[in-house]
DNA sequence: GACGGCATACCGACTGGTTGGTATGAAAGC
DNA sequence: GCTTTCATACCAACCAGTCGGTATGCCGTC
C-alpha cells in the first residue's frame, strides 16, 4: 500500500467538515467513514469510539490553527496594539465562503457535550484557551506600552475577543450570513480601540 | 385529569431543561416524555415531530424572555444609556445557579441545525433577532441625548451584545464556570461605556 | 535472501440496543 | 355523541460498536 496511515487522516479531515455542518452528536460513524471513503472497520481501528474521533478532531483543529495564525502576517508590527488589531483584522478576513467553512468546529462542539462528555468539553477547552492565550502577551504588552492600568487583565481580554467571535458565529448562523458576523468583529475592533484610546483632556 | 394541556407544557418544560444541557440531536424524545412524566402518545399528539417540539421550545424560550426581560426594572431609568446599561446588568445578573439554568436554549440550538433544519434555524433566529430588537429604541435614544454621529448603527449594537452573550455562554460551558461569563459581559458593558464616553458607575 | 513470526492497517457483515414515529383505543369533558 | 387528550403496544430504520478475517510491512535468523 502506498498511502500508509491515511485513513485516519481522511476520517479527521471530515469529521471537521461534518461536524461543523451538523455538530457532534448528529454526526454518525457512517457518515463520515462514507465521507472519508473509508469502511467502519479502518475507523475503528484509528479511533477506539466516536467521542475518541471527537477528541482528536478538536486536536487536529488547534494544529491547524496554530499553523494558520502562525503564519499570518500581524505578527510583524512593531506596535503591539497593531498586532492585535491586526488580530482582529485577520479573523474578519477568515470569514469568507460558506458558514461551516468558517466556523468554529470546537465552539460548537463543547455547546452540545459541555455536560454530557466531559473530555470532548475538555479538548474543546484546552483549544479555546490555548488559542487565546496566544494574544495575550500582545495585549500584556499593548498595555505597558500605553501606559494603561486597566481594571481588566490581559487574559480576560483575550477571553473576551473568542467569546464576541464565538457570538459572531451564532449569529451567522442564525441570519445565514457571514455579513452579521463581520459587523460584530467590527464592534470588537472598536472596544479594543477605544480601550487603548489616549484619555482627552480633562479625562482620567 | 383535571388539568387540561397540561402534557405539552410539561413536555415544552421539560425541552427547555433538557436541550440546554444536551443540544437538540442528542436530546431523545423518550427522555423528554420521561422528564415530563408523559407518554409517547402525548408527545406525538402535541407536536408532529421532534422538529416541530423544537419550534414550539424556541417560542416558548421566546415568550418567557419577554415577560422576564418586560418585567425587569431597568426600563425605568430616565436616561435611555441608563436603560442600555441596566439591560447589561440584568443579564449579568441573570449567571447564576447551574450553566443549564443560564445558558440560551436558542444559541445552543442553531449551532447544531442551522444547516440541517432550517425551520429551527429560523424560529431561533427569530428569538435571538426579537430579543434584540427590544434593546434597539433605548440604544437609538442613547445615540440621540448624547449627541453621537456613530459608524454602527443602534440595531448592529443591540445584535452585538446578544453576540457577546452568545459567546460569554460558550466560555463558560468550556470552562465550566459562569464566572468566564462575567468577565466577558464585564467587557461588554465597558464597551458600551466607552461607546457613550460614560463614566464607571461607581464613580462621581 | 529466503523464511518465519508478528504487528499494523484495513475490510465489511453482523448485532443488540435505541430512535423517531405510528396504530389503536380508552377515558374525560363539552 | 363527538372531539380532545392521552395510554399502550408496536415497528422499521438506524446507530455505535464488534468480530473474524485478510493484506501488507518489518525484522531477526539462518
């Protein structure tokens, strides 16, 4: 056999794609072996049960991400707050195509199984807060470098830019468009600008 | 029996209790009659499917917004920003108990069917759209007394704090405390302040 | 380098339990 | 007596997961 090892990859390939379609427990083993083009047997051997797959999946995700945003160009500002602005900016350019495209596959994930499978919650988790976590030295420096002494932490912060994204998505889902979406991301972009604004004069 | 309808309200109950900790696909009809303390006969005489329960849940999620929002002090502020940021802290108000108890039923279900059931779809686009429609006078009144010419217009501000909130939920349901949702609807309220250059309550 | 032993990768029919939904009828109220 | 409200019994489809089996690569031994 030439291609050694890809069926596993072919069955998380589309469980991203299903998933996102259709959310977790509406997606059925056969559906995304068929979509693979892969027989329930190969599936079974790679993952030892559907919640398994799941766990992987939302670990796939965090890769791809990290290689995605890694490899965007904000990075290069000089000015941290530009970076993320340019965060920001990015993510509203990630919305284009259609909605399961975009979306976020471990946002939905964790709504459905945050009480009923605690370790798909958990992959879910460690993906959110880890990706978070890559804005927050930004921010930390962000701060520093305006001289601010928010009431807000770096983390909370960084929290606060998934969760609006998060919403973002469910509101575009819900209109059917990914034009709802962008305007809440501009909304975002707005608080962080203002939060970073230079006080007026006679302000604290 | 001498309660009449009684069944479908007990189901409709019973729907709100059960999808927010499951979702919609991984919540069973037989759970629901049991939770209910009903039969399958009832279930299927009140709604023709577990679609259709779905609807009837997102209306009736609906309609309980409405008198628990209706009845909330807030709207008596003189000041329509007042008005705003009392809304604001209502909902934080709201994260208390379990994360079924304050988690949105029509969030969680839209993510799971937008693509697949678009009749749910609608019917929680409905709620959220409506809900937010009710914050849409107070924030245009806001944008009049305070003289603003803003680029965003009243109604996209109303959908982003249902965006934020959407989104506080998903936090919490990762980290498995309400607490990451107060701290974002903290942002969110920061936000609207700094919108209306208003001081932090609290201050002179 | 041929061979044997073993692990990995995969196949697909099968199963036991579950699911949404139906058929039928009884009891209660108007 | 007719409609509404429910209960019981049931079903066909579907589901995650199993199991016996095959194909292929790897590695040490002679």
């Amino acid at each position: 056999m030439t291609l050694r090892f890809s069926a596993r990859e072919k069955v998380l390939d589309a469980a991203l794609a299903v998933i996102r379609c259709n959310g977790y427990a509406a997606t059925t083993v056969d559906e995304l072996c068929a979509r693979a083009g892969v027989t329930k047997g190969a599936f079974f051997h790679h993952f030892s049960s559907k919640e398994d797959l799941a766990i992987a999946a939302a670990q796939r995700w965090s890769e791809k991400a990290r290689t995605l945003f890694a490899a965007a160009g904000y990075h290069a500002h000089g000015d941290p707050l530009e970076r993320v602005l340019g965060y920001i900016d990015f993510r509203k350019s990630l919305l284009r195509g259609g909605l399961p495209e975009f979306t976020c596959l471990v946002g939905t994930m964790v709504q459905e199984t945050y009480d009923s499978h605690p370790a798909i919650r958990d992959a879910c988790a460690r993906s959110i807060l880890g990706h978070a976590a890559t804005l927050e030295a930004d921010i930390e420096a962000a701060i520093e470098s305006y001289d601010l002494k928010p009431a807000f932490t770096a983390k909370s912060l960084a929290l606060y830019t998934q969760a609006a994204l998060q919403g973002a998505f469910i509101l575009a889902k819900a209109t059917g468009s990914a034009r709802a979406a962008s305007d809440a991301v501009d909304h975002l972009r707005r608080y962080i600008e203002l939060l970073f604004r230079k006080p007026k004069r006679g302000r604290p």
